[in-house]
C-alpha cells in the first residue's frame, strides 16, 4: 500500500486551518497544500497531484461536496479520494457523503494530536 | 298574618269549590237520590223488622195467654174436683180435706197456688152452733171474722195447707169483703166457678205485698134443686176455693217468657196501676204509659176478665238486628258519598284534565325554554371557541362542526356535514386514521382516542398543515360519537423550529471557534511545537479542559436540539454486551482516575443487543461520569449486566450519597442537577440523563434508577435483548 504523503487540505476558517495545518505538518509530518476556499482548490490542486484530500463541508460559495463534484469532473483530479471535515457525523449524513463519493467522514471538532492518525487510519482501511 | 299558599291548598281550595258549585248538581242528584234511596229501603226494613217483631210478640202473647189460661182451667178444674168431693161425700172433714188436697201435690203439679180451701155459707141463725163446732174441733179461739152482725155470713173453715200465711184466713168471711163478695155472689147466679178481681189476701201478713185473686166453685147440698138462682142460694153449702197470690203463680206459669217480654196482667179491661194483678218486670208504673212495641190479649176467665199486656224485654230483639240496620244506613252513606264524588269527578274530570294539561304545558314549555337557552348558551360559547369542534360517528362521517372549523379548514359547514372526515387529513395519514378506529373498534384499546396527537391536517387549498387534536368518545342512545378538538399548531411549529434552528445555528457558531482554540492548545499542550515550560503546561491542560467542557456543553445541546427535532439518527447493529462494557469502562477510564475512584465490572450476562454502539457508549459516559462525579474518593464503581427475562439490564452502583427525595422526580429532566451543598464541583450541563433518557428509549429500552439516602444510587437502563442467531442489521 502506498504511503500517505501529500495532502491538499481545503478549509475557509483560518484559526482552523492553522491548527490543523500544525497538526498534520509537525505531528503528522504529512506534506500540506492549504487551500482557503474550494475554487482555490481545484485551481491549485491539480499541480500538487496529492495523495489525498482533506476538506472542509461548510463553505462559502463552493461548499465542500459542490467541490467534490467539480473535482470528479477534472481528469487530474478525478481519482484523488477525498475525505470530508464536518460537524454533521450522523449515519445517514456520513453515508449521504459517501454517496456523493467521498472516501470518509472525520469529525469536528478534532483533536489536532489525533488528526494525523485518523487520517492515516482513513488511508489505510481504504486500500491507500 | 297571610297564610303561605302552597300547591296543594291552592288544590284543596279549588276542589272544595268546584264541589260545591252550581255546576257539581248532577253530584248532589245523585247523592240526594242516592240517600233518599238508603232512608227508604231503611225504613222499609224497619218497618219489616218492625212488623216482624210485632208478629212474635202476638205469637209470645198468645202462647202467654194460652198459659195462663190452660192454668186457670186446671184450677178451675181442681176445685171443681173438690166441690165434687163435698158433693158426693155430703160431708168433709178437717182431715179428709187436709189428706184429700195433699194427695193432689199440688205444689209439684201446680205450683204458685196458695192453697185450697172451704168457706162455708153460714146463715146468721147457725153462726152460733157452727162457731161452737169448729171450735170443739180444737181451736178455742175459733169465730167468724168480722164480727159484726149480718144477715149471712161465709167463714174459712177449712184451707190446706194450714201453716204460714194460711193461718191468717181462719175464719175470715169473705162475704164481708166487696170484691170477694161479687165473685161469690156472681158463682150463685151463674152457678159456675167464678174468678174474683183484684183483691189483698189476708195471707200478705209479711214480705212483699202480692195482688191476690180467688176462684170459687159454688158447693151444693145433693140432690137439692139447684136451677134458680135462689134454689141455689137455699142449697148453698159452701165454696171449694183458692187463693192466688198473684206473682207465686204467674212467676210459676210463665217464667220461661221472662227473658224475652214483660208480662203485665191486669184485671179488667183497664189499664191502670190500680188494676195490675202482676207484671214481670216490676217496674210497673213506669210502664204504664205503653211502650211502642206491645200486644193486649184478653182472657176471659170464670165470669171475669183480665188484660194481659206483653211487650218486649232485652232478650226479645236478636243481637243481629238493630246492627243490620246500621250496617245498611252506613252502608248506604258510604254508598252515597261515594256515587257523589264519582259523579264529581266524572262531572268535572274534562275540567281537571284542561287543567292539568294546561299546567303540564306551561310546566313543558318552562323546560323547553330553559334548556333553549341553554343550548343558545353552548351554541354561542362553541361558535366562540377559538379552536375547531368536530364532531363525527362511528363511521368517520362528520356531523357537526363549528365556526373556527370552518377558518381552520376552509370549508364551510354545510359542504362537510355529511363526509367523511379522512377529507381533511392528507391521504396517506386518512389512511392511518382509519386503521387507528378500526384497531380501536376491534381491540377497545385506544391510542388515538382519549389523547391528543399532532396530526397533518388538509386546507380546501390543499396546504398541508400541522395540528393538534384531542379525541374523546361520548355515547349518545347507544351510539358512539367522537369529538375531535383541532388547533392549528402551524405557528407553534414554526416558532419551535425557530427555536431549534437558533440553538443549532448558535451552537455551530459556537463550535468553529472552540474548535480553533481547541486545536491550538492541543497542538501546545502535545507538544507538537516543542517543549513546554511546566508551569506554562498546566495553564494550556486548564485551558483545554475546558475548551473540552464547553465542547461536550455544545454537542450536548446540540444532541437535545435534534432529539427534539426528530432528527436524531441511530445506527442499531447487533452487539455484543460484553464488548460494549469493556470499552465503556476504558474510554471512561481517564476520567475516573483523576477523581480517584475505580470502575469494577462485576459481572456481564454474554448477551446481544441491537444498538447504536456510539450512543450506547454515550450512556454508559453518562452514568459512569456521573457516578465518579457524586462517589467518595477511593470509592469503587459496580457495573453489571443482567440478562432478565427477554431484556438486559446495565447497572451503574456508585458509593455516593443518593439522590434526595426531593429531587428524584427531577432526575431525568433537563438542565436539573440536585442542589449540592457537597465540596466538590459537580460539573456536568445537567442534559446528560435526559439526553440518555432519550436516546434509550429511541433504542427499544428504559431506564431507571434506586437510592437510598447515604447507600449510593443505582443508575439502570434495560435494553431487549437479541436472539443469539443475531438480528437484523438495519438501520431502524
């Protein structure tokens, strides 16, 4: 299984993403694209080729499954699985998720010494 | 003073008034004919009674008569006997007449006479001789009383029995007395016995004084020419004769009459206290003036006569008589009295029933007025009423509904008298309502009826709205009928789902920035940006802890927010028991240690519930946090599952203090926590145990909890327990 490495991370909040950018950078040690906002993604992600990507749901303008839906339309980035950050983790919002074609669901709020693992759990029981 | 008029004088009075109007005479007709009928038949009956009495009494009196007559005729008789005696002897003496008048007994055969005797007829020239010889009989004092000189003289020279009062009559000349005299002399001139009038006999020399007669038979000397009557004074001998004392004899002859009639003699033809010989009941003057009732018989007796009057004694009337005659007049009152009211009220019984049935309606008419306005009352208070009324019958058929029906639904009350009230519930939900009334009609178990229930109800527009409605049952004549209160809780939702989405979208606002600070003071705390300074460490463990505390405060609510929304979701899958306490106690691990209380598994029953494992665990949280928070330190905490019956039950025991009285009924509510005056913070948002309450029961089960004031508290919830080939793995 491949080895999880590279991750574009989408999130509008910046006190957010700063927390999680410190805990997948130092203690995950993962290598961090970050994205503020779901169109600055499917800009910029393509080039970053990641290995995965980690995004936020409730966001302006593009919401995190309308950027799914993009993503899956670009060849480049049609593959890439991506998992969702939301508060809404009940069953049948995570499955509705997972229909859309998201790989998992990870909850907020997170613990920032946690993300990395469960992120890598995610990779992991999904086949990398 | 005015004296109450109640009803039934008002009645009373009326009657009496009616009885006695012109308008009642058929009444008095009738009661007049009725009673003059009874006085003449009554008197008819007297009279018959009456004449009746008056035949028995001639028949007494002539059986009387004929008493007194046949004792005459045989004293009569006997003396005749002893004039034949004188004559056929030529001579008696002393003691053959003496042995002659013993041999008749009469006293057996003939009681009441006074005795028999012979006077003899003594011309003056042989007073002196006849005087010596009786005297040479032996009674010295012998003479012919009264003394004086007469022409002739008669003188009692022989009378048995000569004893008692007999004795007096020695000697007497009975010639001398005027009465006597005429009898004597009337049986010369007749030649036949004679019956004397009312005389005094000389034998009254004591006791009560009797009137007195004599018979006298006339005695002959044989063969002397007796035709004329001076041939028969010159053969005149003597008299054979009795005395009578008149109540010795009668008392004798008719007593067996005495208890029946009064029996009065007299002599003659008068009737007059002078002339009574006798009377039976002594009362005699009393008498005299006649009673009502009596019957005269004459006997003529010996040349004499006596009157004989016979009149009712106590004994003659039967005892049944005179009260027949009152039974009958009352009789015929009553008789009368009663045909009298009858024609009365037959008279005025058209009267009585207009009348009654004038008061009846008025009564009637009263009644319906009052309950006009009672119903114009409910009829204003229903068409005020803020809420709709329906009503239907059995068959869902409405009947009636009132005005803010009519705003609620659209419809007016005639187009829905007459449907079926499924036209105002969205289709399927109809449907659902059909099924609750046959279960209903079915099994009498109501789950509708009885309770009220939010229902979607359907506007003539066909918007769909949200309403409350309570159904209760009446019976009407046996029929059942339902009444349905309906609101339209359109507003009330809205405003709720208001309140929701306002403690959701705060809680959410509330959430992204704990989340930031959370994250940072983690990444800190963990050292993920180096080394940190040791007092700086516990300030940032402070801060995260309740970063932490604020974040179980947000999904706490937030939880509520969608258990009462309805929107929580369960994942139930089939788990095993053992595994979820094992977990339960580890994740609940760092939370006990720092409190210093230790969680003990007792024991587990290897069982499979279907269950939310994430919420499962979420109750166990709860109790097992609340029972360190509440436990003494050092304490232990006992977990157990029992598998009872075809449910599981967890059990949480904590060593605490128990849960007050007061606060027991509170448990579960929200935000309540027992008022503390324990040292310890207890922590805690007060939504866990409604929040578990909650999400137990969406899992099938319930919970509970027992304390006792210093014995610690049991927290328990039961969960159905799967059959072990495992159940299915849907999501409920």
């Amino acid at each position: 299984m491949a080895e999880l490495q590279k991750i574009l991370y989408v999130e509008d909040e910046p006190d957010i993403r700063a927390v999680a950018q410190l805990a997948l950078e130092m203690v995950g040690g993962f290598t961090l694209k970050v994205c503020e906002s779901g169109m600055q993604a499917l800009q910029e992600g393509e080039a970053f080729h990641p290995d995965l990507v980690l995004m936020d749901v409730m966001m302006p303008e593009m919401t995190g499954p309308m950027t799914l839906e993009r993503m899956r339309a670009m060849p480049g980035m049609a593959q890439i699985p991506v998992v969702f950050m939301t508060a809404k983790v009940q069953p049948a919002e995570v499955a509705q998720f997972k229909a859309l074609g998201a790989l998992d669901v990870i909850a907020k709020p997170f613990d920032p010494m946690q993300l990395a693992n469960q992120v890598r759990k995610v990779w992991e029981s999904h086949g990398g | 003073m005015i004296s109450p008029v109640t009803p039934a004088s008002v009645a009373g009075a009326r009657f009496w008034r009616t009885t006695f109007s012109w308008r009642n005479w058929p009444a008095w007709l009738a009661l007049t004919l009725c009673v003059m009928l009874t006085a003449g038949l009554w008197h008819q009956m007297h009279r018959n009674a009456r004449q009746f009495a008056v035949t028995r009494l001639q028949l007494i009196g002539g059986q009387v008569a004929t008493h007194i007559r046949d004792r005459l005729q045989a004293h009569e008789q006997i003396l005749r006997a002893g004039a034949a005696l004188f004559s056929v002897m030529g001579e008696v003496n002393r003691t053959q007449w003496r042995d002659y008048v013993r041999l008749l007994a009469l006293d057996e055969r003939y009681p009441g006479v006074q005795g028999m005797g012979f006077a003899r007829f003594v011309p003056a020239l042989d007073r002196q001789a006849f005087e010596a010889s009786v005297r040479a009989e032996g009674f010295p004092d012998f003479r012919i009383r009264p003394e004086q000189e007469r022409d002739v003289y008669s003188a009692i020279e022989y009378l048995e029995p000569f004893t008692g009062r007999n004795l007096a009559a020695f000697g007497y000349d009975m010639l001398s007395e005027s009465t006597r005299r005429s009898a004597l002399h009337r049986s010369i001139e007749t030649g036949q016995p004679a019956l004397s009038g009312k005389v005094t006999l000389l034998q009254e020399t004591h006791g009560k004084v009797q009137a007195g007669v004599l018979i006298y038979v006339p005695v002959f000397r044989p063969g002397w020419p007796v035709e004329t009557v001076a041939q028969r004074w010159q053969a005149l001998k003597g008299w054979v004769y009795s005395p009578f004392r008149m109540d010795d004899l009668m008392t004798h002859v008719l007593s067996g009459y005495f208890d029946r009639v009064v029996i009065d003699i007299f002599d003659g033809d008068a009737i007059s206290p002078g002339a009574l010989l006798f009377s039976s009941n002594g009362n005699s003057a009393g008498r005299l003036t006649g009673s009502a009732l009596q019957t005269l018989l004459s006997i003529p007796a010996m040349g004499h006569q006596w009157k004989v009057r016979v009149a009712p004694e106590a004994g003659f009337f039967n005892r049944g008589e005179p009260m027949a005659e009152i039974s009958f007049v009352l009789a015929g009152g009553v008789i009368s009295l009663l045909l009298f009211f009858m024609v009365r009220f037959l008279r005025f019984r058209g009267d009585e029933a207009e009348a009654l049935a004038i008061r009846m309606t008025h009564e009637i008419r009263a009644e319906e007025q009052k309950s006009n306005e009672l119903a114009q009352r409910t009829r204003a208070i229903l068409d005020s009423v803020v809420d709709g009324i329906i009503t239907i019958d059995e068959r869902g058929v409405i009947e009636s509904l009132n005005p803010a029906t009519e705003r609620i639904f659209g419809w007016s009350a005639n187009t829905l008298a007459g449907q079926s009230i499924s036209v105002l519930m969205p289709a399927e939900q109809a449907h659902q309502y059909d099924q609750y009334l046959r279960d209903y009609f079915a099994s009498g178990v109501a789950s509708v009826i009885g309770n009220g229930c939010e229902l979607e109800g359907i506007r003539r527009d066909g918007s769909v709205f949200p309403m409350d409605v309570a159904i209760s049952e009446i019976l009407i004549d046996g029929r059942r009928h339902f009444i349905g209160v309906v609101r339209d809780i359109t507003e009330r939702r809205r405003v709720e789902k208001m309140k929701n989405e306002f403690v959701s979208t705060v809680s959410h606002e509330l959430r992204t920035p704990l989340t930031s600070i959370g994250g940072a003071l983690g990444l800190m705390a963990g050292g993920a940006l180096g080394e940190v300074p040791a007092s700086i460490k516990t300030l940032l463990d402070v801060a995260l802890s309740n970063c932490q505390r604020l974040t179980l405060l947000i999904n706490d609510l937030l939880d509520m927010e969608k258990i009462t929304a309805g929107k929580l979701e369960l994942d139930m899958q089939c788990h095993s028991m053992p595994a979820l306490l094992e977990s339960a106690i580890v994740a609940n691990k760092p939370y006990a240690d720092p409190l210093n209380v230790c969680l003990v598994l007792e024991y587990c029953d290897p069982v499979t519930v279907r269950v939310d494992a994430l919420r499962f665990a979420q109750v166990m949280s709860n109790f097992l946090s609340n029972a360190a928070k509440y436990s003494p330190p050092q304490a232990n905490i006992y977990i157990k599952a029992c598998h009872v019956g075809n449910h599981v039950r967890v059990s949480v025991k904590d060593q605490g203090p128990g849960i007050p009285a007061h606060f027991q009924s509170r448990v579960f509510e929200k935000f309540s926590q027992a008022d503390s005056s324990d040292q310890r913070q207890k922590g805690g948002t007060g939504l866990g145990l409604a929040i578990t309450r909650e999400l137990v029961e969406r899992m099938g089960g319930r919970v509970g909890f027992e304390t006792a004031a210093g014995q610690g508290t049991t927290f328990w919830c039961e969960l159905p327990v799967q059959p072990s080939d495992g159940g299915l793995s849907q999501a409920s």
